[in-house]
C-alpha cells in the first residue's frame, strides 16, 4: 500500500480537553482498490475517538480519506493504516476505528482496530 500523506489531516484544539466525551464520525463512501484484482472495494468507516488537547478537522479527514481511492489496500491494512495516521495526529485518550466492507464474493469483512493512549482510563461515574 503506497504511503498515504498524513500532512492533508488538520486539527484544532479540544475545547473541552479536561473531560472526557466522545466524538462519533462515519464516513459511508470509503473506498480503495484491492491489490489483488485492482476492482474497487467500499466500506462505511466508523470512528470513535475520545480526544486529548487536539481534534481532527473533518473537511481535512475527508480529503484524506478520499486519497485511498486510487490505491491497493487489504482490508486489514487500510484500517490500521488509517487509525495509525490518525493516532498520530491528535493522540487521543482512545480511538476505534471500524471498516465494514461492501461483500466481495460472498463474504462480508468487518476490521475493527483501537488505541488507548498509555496511562489513560476512562473516568466512570456510579449514578
């Protein structure tokens, strides 16, 4: 998988970074190419992230996103590659990112990959 440039993500700091909440992005329209027949695979992506001091300015994440278009990527790869790239943009507490693929003969492929940033826990509150 050719290297896809990180330096199209921008950020903007946490306006709330002495809480911790959640940000939910999903993005419908990912696509890449697989590298073994060069057909086009689709998937919607699910990222879920609980911020530090930065967040990911989404008119960037989409212009990142949309690079993968042209490229060979396995599943696997492509949705590390992705959450990796992400991680160290904005370093958040926690991050998930799920890729569910469009069926490819006959099976459907979910990848879902985290990254809990060293030393963080999520605060839990009893009601």
């Amino acid at each position: 998988m050719p290297n896809q440039t990180i330096d199209i993500l921008e950020t903007f700091p946490n306006p709330y970074s002495e809480r911790d909440f959640t940000i939910k992005i999903e993005i419908p329209e990912f696509s890449c190419l697989c590298p073994k027949t060069g057909q086009p695979d689709f998937a919607v992506l699910k990222i879920n992230y609980i911020p530090d001091d930065l967040c990911v300015e989404l008119k960037s994440l989409k212009f990142y996103i949309w690079s993968y278009r042209d490229h060979g990527a396995f599943h696997e790869a492509v949705t590390n590659k992705i959450l990796n790239d992400l991680v160290v943009t904005i370093s958040p507490r926690f991050m998930s990112l799920k890729a569910n693929f469009n069926v490819r003969g006959g099976i459907y492929t979910s990848v879902v990959a985290e990254h809990v940033k060293e030393g963080w826990s999520p605060e839990y509150k009893s009601l």
